[in-house]
C-alpha cells in the first residue's frame, strides 16, 4: 500500500515537473512587415522581426549587428561583432523619443489600433499599434510604445512600412549574450559607421621638410616610405581593394606645421596606369628625365604636359598650408582665438582612381624650404557600391600639370602664361562617354599686386572653341582664421590669411572645375590654356598652377 502511494506521488510530481517545463517553453512569434514609397510597394524589402517572451530581434542585412528590444527591461540592445571583438550598447526606452497619442484608430490584421506620433531629428513619425494582443514590438528599434504592437510606421507621410502577417514559429531564438563589453552610445555608432567602410592608412604623421642626404631602397617595396626632391615630396606604394563592382574613393589628408610658419602649395598626386614614363622616373633619377616644353620666348619648363612617352601626374587633391597650425599655436595666443589641432582635408577622387588595378603609387607635395617643415597623415577611404548601381568603365587621361613638385630639384614654375597659352595635342584613340575636363587652376606670386591677390581670367580652347572662360576667385579666406595662428597681423586689422586670393585660401583645398566637352569625338585635338596673367612685382614673380584631366566612361 506505501509503495502504491509513493508511486503515485511520483507520477503527480513528474506530472506537474513536466507541466512546468511546458510552461517555460518559448512562444515563439514571427511578424513580416511590408515596404511601400508613396503607394507602391517595394518589392524584396520584408522586415522580418522575431518575438519570444518579451524580446524581439529585428532583422538587417549588416553582418556585423544585432538588434534588440527587450520589454521586459525597458531597454534597447544592440550588438556588435567587428574583427572578433564583441560590443553591445543599451539604450533605455525613457532616453527615446517619446509619443504623442491620438484618438485616431485603424484595423489592421483584424486588430483595432490606435495612432501615436513622434518627432525625431525632425522627421515627423506616425505609427498605428494594438494592445489587442500579447505581443509587443516595433519594427523601429528608436520608436517603441511600450504597451503595444506597432502594425503600421509611416515617415514623413510618404514611406510606409505596414505588417501582412503575424506567425507562429517553431525553434528558439538568439537572446543577447551575457558578459560581453559594453560601451556608450557615441562608440557604437562611431564603430558602425567605420565598419561599413574600408581605411587604407597611407602615411602617419611622416614628415614632409626640406633636407639633404636622402637615400632610398633601389627595389619598389609594398608599403614603405620613399623620400625624394630633397624630402619635400613621399611616395608609398599600396595595396587598393578589389573594386571590379564600383565603390566611392575618398582622400583625408591631416596636416601640421613641423616648423614652417607659412601657407605652402600642396598636393596628393599619383601615377597613371599607362606603363609611360612618369613623374617617379624623375623623382628617381633627376630633371633629365622629363620631357621639355618651351614658350614662344625659349624658355624651358620640364614635364608640363604629357607626350607620347611620358604621362604628368595625376593629381589627385590640390590643398594648400596654414600658417603653422599645431607648431605655433602656443607661440601666439590671442584671447577669443581656439586655434585648430591640425587641418583636415577629406575629397572624393571616385573618378580618379582606376579599377584595373590592385596596386598604385601615391605621393604627397609640399613646396617648403624648412628644416622642420610639416608632418602629415593621409588615409585612403573605399565605401562599396550601393546596390543597383553597376560599375562603369573608366577613362581617366592626365593632360597637363604646371605644379612644381620638383621644386625643390630645380623644375620650373608655370609662369609662361605671360607670353604664351600652354599648348598641347592629345588623341583619343575611341569615343568615351560624358567626358569632362577636370581643371584645377591656382594663381600665385607677386605682392599685394601679384596675381595672388588680382583676380585674373583663365580660358580653355578644344581645336579653336572656347569651352571654358571664368576668374577663379576665392572671398572666403577669413572663414579659416583659427588654423592660420603664425598668420601675420596688419595695422588695419586685417589677418594676412583673411585675404581674398586666386581660387584658393590658406588651410583649404581647391576643387577642380568639372568642364563638359560633350561635342568630344575620337581622334588628334589641341588644347589651349590662356591665362591674363600680371606683370612680375620686382624679384617676385607671377605663376600659375593648372592641371588638366579628361575623364569619362569607356565603352
């Protein structure tokens, strides 16, 4: 009879034991959400969210995140996985925007729901929930009604995501993991934004002054940094991701003075794919090696323009000095003034950088005479293609190049325009689509009446056609007062940086002017650059800067 008895206790135990694992088992919920813009619907752009005892995951395509929204704790969670680290950042619901209710109502899915609105970053949110069921979630991880489930989201009153199903599921799902770091909002999203791009580090705080005595490796190693025209130029050679489907190229460009007070030319250049003769030949092995051009005077200026053998860099940012920011800052404070750490300098050069190729030199110029000099850092950033956007073949042709990078080894500066245009012959061996002409055109020398400070007119001729007439002029020179510290003061009030110059300011880059050439076929053209430039100002002496690139699309 005991035994009876303590066999029924233990059935009634097993019984109730197994009950309650049941009981704690997941109610697991799959809720599919539809995408519309305006009217129509957008075909393969089903948010998926999955829900289980008060957690939902939402669905993205990034490999690197997860979402949460845990309704039991109030919170938000995202996780992140970059290069083997593991990072989640929390956000609690009262640090959201929070809603305006309305009385307005809708069904959807048979559920009767209520309408709440929300501002964010001055987007005007509405959204449509139920408290008709036990599940709570949102298809937005930064618009939460806590009590409901949000059906419908429309932003801005044109994009809409609405729910067409809600599913049960079988199997379990994946909860935030425990003990893994946590960090603040501004690090996560200073870590999302670099993870969906890539950084190519180029150069490091190298320095650019001038100096004698420079020896370099005979050999072209990957990654190592060259010295030449007595240190005022480097070159790296690196490694360019595979980029067959397109993308967006990027140059950032960090400066500081090392020593030299004053605004100094710049620029970021590198060497066309066309097995030619090119400007490292010369850095190489001297002067000799550039082909010369001559004015209508005989005077020489070696490498200006491109022959059949030989190709003038490809410049690729044009940027220019300020007067010793980093290096002077401390040497003159002036009260109200917060003088910059450094200058930064960040242009796209997409159009710039051919995708036959998986290698590429790049150099830095910058014209000093200084024995400190500068230092600089130069990144190179490759943000993959959007979808639907195919890849485009790229015609990429340097033209001429005025700018001295050389200076230092004794080449010439573009000063011909006084009694000449610069002219050239280039052949087309195809037609290429949309071409342009890329010009980028500074002026410099002189005195308070050197071309520096006289606004002067620049014209381009194709084959006798004017396709370009226009007085490169830049007025907003005081704007980079703050990066201009050794900047000179004068008895009017004035700053020496402040003053309006030919198409550039001190602490700036200048951006070329994109020329369309749409009459452009195949075959031999002639090339014109007139330039109104001034009368040399004593020992000083006027000059011009110009590089001239044709781009387009190949067939």
């Amino acid at each position: 009879m005991k035994i009876k008895a303590l066999l029924v206790t233990l059935c009634v135990c097993v019984t109730l034991f197994s009950s309650a694992k049941e009981n704690k088992k997941e109610k697991l919920v799959k809720i599919t959400y539809e995408e519309y813009r305006g009217e129509n619907l957008v075909p393969n752009k089903e948010i998926v969210l999955t829900c289980s005892n008060g957690i939902v995951k939402l669905s993205n395509r990034s490999k690197t995140k997860s979402l949460f929204i845990d309704y039991n704790s109030k919170t938000v969670i995202k996780e992140l996985n970059i290069s083997s680290e593991h990072f989640k950042q929390i956000t609690p619901f009262s640090e959201l925007s929070e809603p305006k209710l309305t009385d307005e109502k809708e069904t959807i899915l048979g559920y009767e729901c209520k309408k709440a609105s929300f501002i964010i970053f001055s987007n005007r949110i509405d959204v449509w929930y139920t408290t008709e069921t036990e599940y709570k979630a949102s298809p937005s991880s930064s618009v939460i009604i806590e009590n409901g489930l949000i059906l419908k989201y429309v932003s801005n009153g044109n994009h809409t995501i609405q729910a067409k199903s809600i599913d049960k599921e079988k199997g379990n799902m994946q909860y935030p993991q425990e003990g893994i770091q946590e960090i603040n909002q501004a690090r996560y999203r200073e870590l999302i934004i670099e993870s969906r791009y890539l950084t190519i580090p180029i150069f490091d705080k190298e320095q650019i002054n001038f100096q004698n005595g420079i020896t370099n490796p005979d050999d072209e190693i990957l990654d190592h940094t060259y010295r030449f025209s007595k240190g005022t130029v480097i070159m790296k050679k690196i490694k360019l991701p595979e980029t067959k489907n397109g993308g967006n190229f990027f140059l950032k460009l960090t400066n500081w003075s090392n020593g030299d007070a004053y605004d100094r030319t710049g620029c970021v250049f590198t060497i066309a794919d066309d097995n030619k003769k090119s400007i490292l030949t010369a850095l190489k092995n001297g002067l000799k090696e550039l082909p010369l051009y001559f004015d209508n005077k005989g005077t020489e200026y070696q490498g200006v323009v491109s022959t059949d053998n030989y190709t003038v860099p490809l410049e690729l940012m044009r940027f220019f000095t300020s007067f010793g920011v980093g290096h002077f800052n401390n040497k003159r404070p002036i009260n109200n003034y917060n003088w910059q750490d450094s200058v930064v300098y960040k242009q796209e050069v997409t159009e710039l950088i051919s995708t036959n190729r998986d290698e590429m030199w790049i150099g830095v110029f910058i014209g000093n005479y200084d024995n400190g000099g500068h230092k600089v850092s130069l990144e190179l950033n490759y943000y993959p293609p959007f979808r639907g956007y195919p890849a485009q073949k790229k015609v990429i042709k340097p033209l001429f190049y005025t700018l001295n990078v050389m200076e230092a080894s004794g080449q010439n500066y573009g000063s011909m325009f006084k009694n000449d245009t610069l002219t050239m012959e280039f052949k087309l061996d195809e037609e290429i689509k949309n071409p342009k002409l890329l010009f980028t055109t500074t002026g410099h020398g002189g005195w308070g009446n050197g071309d520096e400070f006289v606004p002067r007119l620049n014209q381009i001729f194709i084959d006798d056609k004017l396709v370009f007439k226009h007085v490169p002029w830049r007025s907003d020179c005081g704007t980079y007062r703050t990066s201009n510290p050794a900047s000179g003061n004068f008895s009017n009030g004035l700053s020496s940086s402040d003053l309006s110059r030919s198409n550039w300011c001190p602490a700036t880059l200048t951006n070329p002017y994109y020329i369309p050439l749409d009459d452009l076929k195949a075959g031999k053209h002639i090339i014109k650059v007139a330039i109104d430039q001034g009368d040399d100002e004593g020992s000083s002496f006027n000059h011009w800067s110009v590089s001239g690139i044709l781009i387009g699309n190949g067939n």
